[in-house]
C-alpha cells in the first residue's frame, strides 16, 4: 500500500496543477516512514526526513496551485 502510495505520489508531482498536493501527501507517507524506521526497524530515520524536507519545499514552492485546484474543484 505504501508503495502505490509513493508511486501515485510521483506521478502528481510530475502534473504541475497536482505537485503541491502530491508533496503535501509525500511528506505525511515520510513522517509514516520515519516512524517506522525509528520505531519498528530500528535504524535510522534521517533518509525519510529528508525526503520529508525535499516534498515540503515542493509543497511550500508550488502553494499557488493549491488555490488554481481550488477554484477548479469549486466550478
């Protein structure tokens, strides 16, 4: 499930009106895998929390889609 997750992840950040969604839900699939990695498999966390970090910046550099999306869903 986490796989399709990530790759459906992927593939919206490839569609420039879907990449700030896509990053938002990256980053929260991340903080999942950090935890898993700190909690569960007991290495370390630090590759999930900078992937976190790199689809934070996506999502924060391409906010303005967020409001384009908006608008569209609310027609």
């Amino acid at each position: 499930m986490v796989g399709v997750l990530e790759v459906a992840g992927a593939v919206g950040l490839l569609i420039p009106l879907l990449s700030s969604l896509a990053a938002l839900r990256l980053a929260a699939v991340m903080v999942g895998a950090a935890m898993t990695n700190q909690f569960l498999l007991e290495e370390s966390p630090w590759l999930p929390l900078a992937l976190l970090v790199v689809a934070a910046v996506i999502a924060w550099a391409r906010r303005s889609s967020n409001s384009i999306l908006v608008d569209i869903l609310r027609r």
